[in-house]
C-alpha cells in the first residue's frame, strides 16, 4: 500500500517541479530580493558622504585630539586654524562642512555646524564619535573604548528567564517571528494553485478511471497531497536560502546592526514548528477538499483565496498584539485554528507565548488537520468520477452508506 502511495508521490513531485509556473514562481523571490537589495545598496549610497568633515576649536578641548574608534570607511576629521580657512574649504568642495567649537564649549556643549548642503548621517555620527573619544581622553583606555562606542542602541532588555533578549533598535533575529508567519501566509497563497487541483487534471481527461483500478482512494489522495507538500516544501527552502544569502550579504554592505548578529531563541523556533506542521496540514487538507468538490477547477481558484482572509486577520489586530501580546483577544485568535498560526508568530515578535498555550495551540491544530484529511479524503470519494457535478456539503457531511460496486462512491 505505501509503495503506491510514494509512488504516486514522486510522480506528483517531478510532474510539478519542471513546469514553467513552478520555476518562475521559485526564482521570483530571489530576483524580488535581489532587487531589493540593489535598491537599498543604491539609496544607502545617494545618503553617505565619505569627504571629510572640519572642526574649528576656541576651546582647546581638541589640542591633543584623541582619534575616533575605528570604522569600515573612515571619515576624515580636519582641523582648522580659523573659520575663515575652513570656510573656503567648504567653498571649495574639499569638506562637507565644519563644527566651530566656542571658547565656552566645555560649560555650555554649544557648538556651530556650518555647511553648503546638510552633512549625510555617516559623516555627523562618527564626528560625535570622534568628540566622545575626546571628551574621555582622561579615563583608563579601558574605560575610554567601551564608553566611546557606546549608543543608545547598545542597550539590551531581557526577560526575566534570560531566553529572550530585545535591543533599543529591533534586529532581524527579533523581527524573525512575524516574518515566518508572513512567509507561511505567503506560502499557502503560492501552494493554494496546486492543492485545489489535485484531481482536476485527471477527472478532464478521464484518466481517473484507470487510476482507481490501480489505487484505493486513500493511496491516490494521500500520495497526491504527500508529493504537493514536497513541492511546497521544496519552494519553501529554496526560499529561506536565498533570503539567508540576502541577509547576509546586506550585513556586509550595509554594515547594519539590523542584520549583524541576528539571536535566535530556539524556544520560539520550536514553538512556530509545533503550530506550523499542522495547520499546514489543515490548510492543505482542506484546500484539497475544496478542489475535489467543485465541478470546475477554475471553481476552485476563485474559491482558494478564502484561505487566506484568516491569516490577514492577525495583521488588522496589529494594534492590540504590539500593546497587548497577552490580552484575551490575542490569545483567543492564537488558540483558533485558523487564525492560530500567524496569531502565534506575532505574539511571540512582540512579548512572551507561554508554552503551554502554544502547546493547547498544536493540538488544537492537529484534532483539525485529521478531521481536514478525513474531508479531503471523503470528498474525493464523493467526487472522483463525478464529471461536471459538484458534491453538495450535506451530502459531504451525511453519515457515509455503502455503494454497490464497493469502489464507486
């Protein structure tokens, strides 16, 4: 019975991957981040300046300059002996502008920035670098590089367990989440095409006969759905592939923290498995159903995208699951099949899922991913020889009666 089933798996498998519609699918989100991160590479650029930045100091804090902590691309910091030279520099093009430094700088903080056009962020960040450094020339080297470099970005927040760290700026490792509930929202989009036609290709050119002759019911369907999930699943880690070399070769452009030293909790990785496994399943199962109980495939497409209206509800609830990731509302939404998946990534983005709601959550979810395979399967029961006839739902709900010719259902 399972070498049938395999079987029919694998040629349900090779029949999908070599066709155009797969493979343009497959390459669009590569080419769609490559573009991406042309763009951004493009827009980071028109924002930094790399001419060099003046100083005029009256207050003689700068007599002896410290020099700023180290970075990828320096920015030169010129001194000036007077305004007037560092003025026909800026005239002249040779820096982007100059700081003036009054005699009372170390009392009053005041300083002048004087410039044609305003200077570009990573010019004006690593001067304040430059003049933290300065400002902290007298304190043991130690204690002058780790206060130097320190921002208000370097603060980290953690719950009280220690297993989940947040920075002042979110990271990718902290938005991780909620992008893999997108992603699971985005995959049943692409996969509903297939799984609402399983059986539509056979049932138009009559082939289904010989099929059953050779298969039971259960073996067709599940060796179908089985191969179908490959194909997802295949699409699925082509993707996460190129969104990882994606990641990674933005961390090196941009010199991002957003994409540098990416946390992963291996607690929330475990928990979006236990939720996703099945409600993938349901989803599937049911798009199955749906395709096996219309008469006409193209029924079936218009019909698929309803699926997909109960993972976008989560997102119109943003406001309560970024304020209140554990209000009854949220959990509600984490704990209804439906809704659970997408609802569960975006708590655990913006606060604390406790494993035993995720867990309430996965079995939930598996009860409906059975009861989902047990339609599919009765309704391509129902449906399998029936040509241009829909199959009712009280009749796929009625109490199943035995047919005479014992196949023929």
């Amino acid at each position: 019975m399972m070498s049938k089933l395999w079987r029919i798996a694998a040629h349900e498998y090779r029949r999908h991957v070599v066709r155009k519609r797969f493979i343009w699918a497959l390459l669009s989100v590569p080419v769609l981040l490559a573009l991406m991160v042309g763009i951004s590479a493009l827009a980071v650029r028109m924002e930094r300046d790399y001419r060099p930045v003046g100083y005029v100091d009256h207050s003689g804090m700068l007599a002896n300059p410290v020099p700023p902590p180290q970075t990828s691309r320096p920015v030169e910091i010129r001194a000036f002996a007077g305004e007037a030279e560092a003025q026909r520099a800026l005239e002249a093009g040779e820096i982007q502008c100059y700081y003036v430094l009054p005699a009372d700088y170390v009392q009053s903080n005041k300083v002048q920035l004087v410039y044609v056009k305003p200077p570009k962020n990573n010019a004006t960040s690593q001067f304040w670098a430059f003049m933290r450094a300065n400002w902290l020339a007298d304190q043991p080297p130690a204690v002058a590089r780790r206060a130097a470099a320190m921002s208000d970005d370097d603060i980290i927040v953690q719950t009280p367990d220690g297993k989940r760290q947040f920075a002042a700026e979110p990271t990718l490792g902290d938005l991780l989440p909620i992008l893999a509930g997108t992603a699971f929202m985005m995959l049943l989009g692409f996969s509903g095409g297939y799984l609402v036609q399983v059986i539509s290709e056979e049932k138009e050119n009559r082939t289904m006969e010989m099929i059953i002759t050779s298969a039971s019911a259960g073996q067709v369907i599940g060796g179908k759905v089985v191969g179908l999930v490959g194909v997802i699943l295949t699409q699925a880690i082509a993707w996460l592939v190129f969104a990882a070399a994606a990641a990674a070769v933005a961390g090196r452009l941009f010199q991002s923290a957003f994409f540098q030293n990416v946390r992963v909790d291996s607690g929330v990785v475990l928990m979006l498995a236990m939720v996703f496994a099945p409600a993938f399943v349901m989803y599937s199962a049911l798009m199955t159903a749906l395709g096996a109980t219309v008469a006409e495939p193209q029924e079936a497409q218009q019909v698929a995208g309803l699926f997909i209206l109960p993972n976008i509800v989560p997102f119109w609830m943003m406001t309560t699951f970024v304020q209140a990731p554990n209000s009854p509302m949220a959990v509600a939404l984490s704990l209804f099949p439906l809704t659970s998946p997408v609802s569960v990534a975006m708590r655990a983005t913006f606060g604390i899922v406790p494993m035993w709601q995720a867990g309430v959550a996965a079995v939930l979810l598996a009860a409906c991913a059975w009861g989902a395979v047990w339609l599919a399967g009765r309704a391509f029961r129902l449906g399998m020889l029936r040509y241009g006839q829909r199959v009712g739902l009280a009749e796929l709900f009625a109490r199943a009666k035995p047919l005479a010719g014992g196949n023929h259902a």
